[in-house]
C-alpha cells in the first residue's frame, strides 16, 4: 500500500537530510507503529506519504514514494485527498470551520459525497469517538484533547484507504486514547484501512501495533519487524519494555497483561523492600491559593467550587478526563478567567512572606510573570521571534536576566537545535521545549505546564524531569496539567484530579494513581499490589538488594 525506495529529504537551507535513503513497504491493512528520537525525521516521513513533503514544505524529494500506487512526486495532496486522510501533530492549524459538525462533513463536501451519505456517515463517527453531545460546539471552545477526537473524526468520515496519524493520542486522557485505538483497530481489522502512526506514548500503542518502523536518526538506515523485536533495541522504550529488559524476561512483553503474566519472581524479589520516599516539599506558606473557585465560559461551567493550595517546592499533577477543567484552572492562576465566584492569589511564598500575593487577574502581566509562568498547550503562542536565537534574547531582556541565560536551558532541553533554526520548523515536541525556557528564563516561583509531554520522546522528556526536579530543591512549585501517567508517576509529590469542574480527589502520588486504574502507570499495574511506580525505583532496588 505505501512504498519508499531509496528517499531522502532535504529541506532547504538545512545541513543535513531530514531523511536519508529510505526503503521500505508498509502492507496494506496493517497498522505500522513509526518510532525514534524526536528530530529523527518521523514527522517528515509521514508528510512524504501524504505528498504534503515536498509540495506544501519546500525542499527536495529523491527517491520514489508511492501510495496504492500513485507517485506522490506527481500527485499533489489534493491529487491523494480519497486515498489518505492525515492528522497532523497540531489540529487547530488545519481546521477550516467553526463548529465540530461542519469540521466532520468538510472533507466529504471536497471530495463531492452525496448528503445522504455525508449525514450517515457524520453520526457515525460522532458515536465512534464520543462526540456526539459536542456536535454543536465551536471548535474553539473545546478543550486540546476535543479538538484532537475531531480533528481525527474529520478525516475518518472520507473513509480513506490509509490513515497517517503524527501523535493521535498525545492530548487525550487514558480513557479517551483507548477509545481512539480502538477505533483504529475496528478500521484495519474490519475494513482493512492501513494506518501509518507516529507516538511517543509508545505504552498506549505499541501492543496494537503490526510492525514497528524504527528511525534512530535522520542519518540511519530504518529497522522495520514486528514490536517484540525492534523494542528490545529502540533507543526510545515503553516502562513494560523496560522493565521487561530489566528483569530478563524473552521475549520482551508488550502490554501490562503480558508482563504480569511473568512478573511472579520479580514480585518476589521485591518483597519487603520499599521505593525510596519522594522528599516532602519544605512546610512554608503557598505560592497559589484557590478558593471556592468557579469559572464559567458562556453557558458552561468550566470548574465548580474548586481549592487548591500549592506551596514552594511542590509538584502538582492535575489530572483528569479532557474537559474536565484542568486547562481552565492553569489558566485561572495567570489572569485569564475571571472568577465567577471564589478567589485566586499567586505568590506569598517565602521571598514574599506576609505580602500575601497578587490576584492574578488585576495584575498587569510584567508583574505576574515575577509570580507565575505558564506553558500552554499551544507553544507557539508564546513564539515570535524568526529565529530560536531571537527567541532567547528576548526572553533574557524580558526576564531581566544575564544574555545567554535562556540559550543555556535551550542547549540543555535540546541539544541538537541551531540559532538560526526558525521556530516553525522545529516539531511540535521541539516548539514546547522552546517556550519551556523562554519561560523559565525568568524562574518564577510557580510553573505552570499544560500537557508539558506532548509531543517529547523519552529521552526529552527525562531532560525535563530533571529540570523540573532541580527547580523543586531551589523551591519552585510546579503545577503541571498532564494525561501522561508516567511522567506524573516519576515527578509529583501530589495528584489532583478534577471531574467535571470538580476536585475529586486530592493526595500524595502513590495513593491516588494506585487506587485508580485508569491513572496508574505500567509498572503499577504489573507489580500490584506492590507499592512501584516506575522502572528506575525498581532498577534502584534490585541493584542495592543484598
């Protein structure tokens, strides 16, 4: 269904091909998992399947790319349109219309489907992702994870014959991402749809997958063979994988259901010893205090009696189903809600110790930002510079700080990225650790990150652990609004999690995520009912056991 032969990509001005002498098939029906670092050339794979690389992006096709067995060379993406549907890493980029109705029958109308069939069709997919009671909705008021459901439910509804997915469930809860995958699975089993994907959460994913297309970087030849045997040797692994690979186990399991199977000894060796205590925050008084908060948008209430309080040194995951609220409660904390009813005040904390803070919302924004930061969902709201260079200087004058302040965090988060890089053409994963450190340039005492993974592999995204940890010892808090288990499991000292504007349950890590399925990590759910959360806890005590 989709061939490479020998195809390199070259964008211009770059040094270095994005890929290089590419060769291989993808059969038709299956579903091929594509994996690798982030910058290792996934994102423009992907585009060259679509046509979109080299006729919309520029640069230079050698090689051959066919799609049932058009030449993408010669046939533009319009040219493909019936043939393959693509969802990219941003879908509010590519919307064209206002609401979640019209978004899903666009594509049908392009392509002349009758509208008796547009309308069946539409229904369809409204009931296949759970979107039928936001069928009415502006697209714009929805939350990042609604808007990817229907930013893949418009592609489904043209029915294409191959499905290119670049980070589908990178905004979508637990619950919402198994529902996707589902829906996935429905289309290459029963309809025999091929669907090329790129994923970082490669524990959501890698067990459903056919093949695997390893890219280890844009200068190495791609690995293509079934999961259990390109996982072991992938630079980028999910925990079970790991862990797999830590305890000896052959082959590899792939899912929690697998490794459990197999992790009786493991268990046993583990028994009576405990993972070393996460370091409480030291007792002083908070940086963010909400209470009874409630903010409306429109006829929605988007949180409903909310508090929080969060004190220096602290790590808050905020966690729950898209739309529950959690991008509208970071919002609140730097004045872009004004409350309904309750309160908000950011700083107080001990540099600010009788002072009791500010109320975000009646505080001009150059003031704010010595209390609080916020890294949305969306990156390039905070990008505006031509350069990653000019980027940096801008938020070293802005922060007040040393030049050469923000291009240090920038080399740490990401090693490989020029000056002259324009921030449009980093990914999607690239452009967040970007405005990461234009916002931490100014370290204010309360970080604020939405879905701060999107779109990080691994390798990123334990760059980032680091850094949030380093700013936990120095006394900074950080709220971070997060789907991504794992990364909650390896950094909060507590979980928060809201339910339809509300909270619904409040404590430390290890209590919260264990005692609730869908928001425990792999290696919880393996070892249960033993208290591990992740593969480096378990590395730490097999290597001190006597």
């Amino acid at each position: 269904m989709i061939r490479f032969e020998q195809v390199s990509v070259t964008y211009d001005g770059a040094a270095r091909p994005a890929l290089r002498e590419v060769d291989l098939t993808v059969p038709e029906g299956e579903l091929c998992l594509l994996v690798g670092p982030s910058g290792s050339g996934k994102s423009t794979l992907l585009g060259a399947v679509s046509g979109l690389v080299p006729h919309f992006t520029g640069g230079t096709l050698r090689g051959r790319v066919t799609v049932a067995g058009r030449d993408t060379r010669t046939h533009k993406p319009r040219e493909l349109a019936d043939v393959v549907g693509t969802v990219g890493q941003d879908p509010l980029a590519h919307f064209v219309t206002d609401t979640v109705e019209d978004e899903l029958a666009y594509g049908m109308e392009s392509l002349g489907v009758p509208p008796d069939t547009m309308r069946r069709r539409v229904e369809e997919t409204l009931d296949l992702l759970g979107l039928a009671e936001l069928r009415d909705r502006p697209i714009a008021a929805l939350s990042g994870g609604q808007r990817q459901r229907v930013a893949i439910g418009s592609v489904l509804t043209t029915h294409p014959r191959v499905l290119v997915l670049d980070e589908p469930t990178s905004a979508l809860d637990p619950a919402a991402a198994e529902e996707v995958l589902a829906v996935l699975q429905r289309l290459v089993h029963d309809l025999g749809t091929t669907v090329l994907m790129a994923e970082h959460r490669l524990e959501r994913v890698v067990q459903y997958a056919d093949q695997v297309i390893l890219l280890p970087s844009p200068d190495a030849a791609p690995l293509v063979g079934e999961p259990a045997e390109i996982m072991p040797v992938s630079p980028v692994q999910p925990p079970v994988v790991a862990l797999g690979g830590l305890a000896g186990w052959s082959p590899v399991p792939l899912s929690v259901r697998d490794a459990r199977r197999k992790a009786g000894p493991l268990r046993e060796r583990l028994t009576g010893a405990a993972p070393r205590a996460v370091a409480d925050p030291a007792p002083g008084p908070p940086v963010a205090e909400v209470s009874r908060l409630a903010v409306r948008h429109g006829r929605v209430e988007a949180l409903r009696g909310v508090g929080l309080s969060v004190r220096p040194g602290e790590t808050v995951a905020l966690m729950g189903r898209n739309g529950a609220g959690k991008s509208t409660l970071l919002a609140s904390l730097v004045g872009m809600h004004q409350p309904a009813s309750g309160s908000v005040r950011v700083g107080g904390g001990e540099e600010e110790a009788g002072h009791g803070g500010v109320v975000p919302h009646r505080t001009r924004p150059a003031e704010l930002l010595r209390h609080v930061g916020l890294v949305p969902q969306e990156p390039r709201d905070l990008l505006y510079a031509d350069t990653v260079a000019a980027e940096c200087a801008a938020a070293d004058r802005d922060a007040d700080v040393a030049p050469g302040t923000c291009r240090a965090l920038v080399a740490r988060l990401l090693p490989d990225v020029a000056d002259t890089t324009h921030p449009r053409d980093l990914s999607e994963g690239q452009r967040l650790a970007l405005a990461l450190s234009v916002v931490l340039t100014a370290r204010p005492p309360l970080l604020l990150l939405d879905e701060p993974t999107r779109g990080l592999d691994y390798a990123a995204k334990a760059r980032l652990v680091e850094v949030v940890r380093e700013l936990a010892a120095d006394g900074h808090a950080t709220v971070l609004a997060t789907h991504d288990v794992e990364l909650a499991a390896e950094l909060a000292h507590r979980v928060v999690i809201l339910a339809e504007g509300e909270v619904v349950a409040d404590g430390p890590m290890a209590e919260v995520v264990v005692s609730s399925p869908a928001f425990a990590p792999q290696v919880a759910k393996i070892l249960a009912p033993l208290p591990w959360l992740t593969v480096p806890q378990v590395r730490e005590a097999l290597e001190t056991a006597p």
